[in-house]
C-alpha cells in the first residue's frame, strides 16, 4: 500500500495540479477502504487512510468553491 502511495505522490507532484491530486488520493482511499480483508485490524494501514483523509481536506480547502462542494460529498461517502 505505501508503494503504491508513494507512486501517486510522485505522478501527483508532475502534474501541478491541486484537482489531480485530490481525485487521484480520494480513488486510493476508497480502494483501501474496501480492500479485503479489511484494514480496520491494522493500525498502520487506518493511521495511513486517516492521514490520507485529512491531506485531502486540506487541498480541497484551496480549491474553487464548486469544487470544494464536489469533492466534499465524496470525502463524506468514504
């Protein structure tokens, strides 16, 4: 799972682009969150998602108003 993270980050940081990387981080979250077996029995992988989660909050917060909106009701349904 980290290596995978890690590859997003990396396109992430080519791509210049604060939409990007939200879009990309929220499709890494809900494959995580629905990989089985489920990760809620490790702690490294739920602190990993978490951390995600609060990453793309705070980029979401910089974007355009109509996009915030967007990209919150899919932070919510994860």
């Amino acid at each position: 799972m980290r290596k995978i993270l890690r590859n997003i980050k990396k396109h992430i940081r080519y791509s210049k682009n604060k939409e990007t990387e939200v879009e990309l981080l929220i499709y890494y979250c809900s494959k995580l969150n629905s990989f089985s077996p489920s990760i809620t029995r490790n702690t490294a992988l739920v602190n990993l998602y978490q951390r995600q989660i609060v990453s793309i909050r705070k980029t979401v917060s910089s974007l355009h108003e109509d996009l915030q909106y967007d990209f919150g009701l899919q932070i919510e349904e994860l």
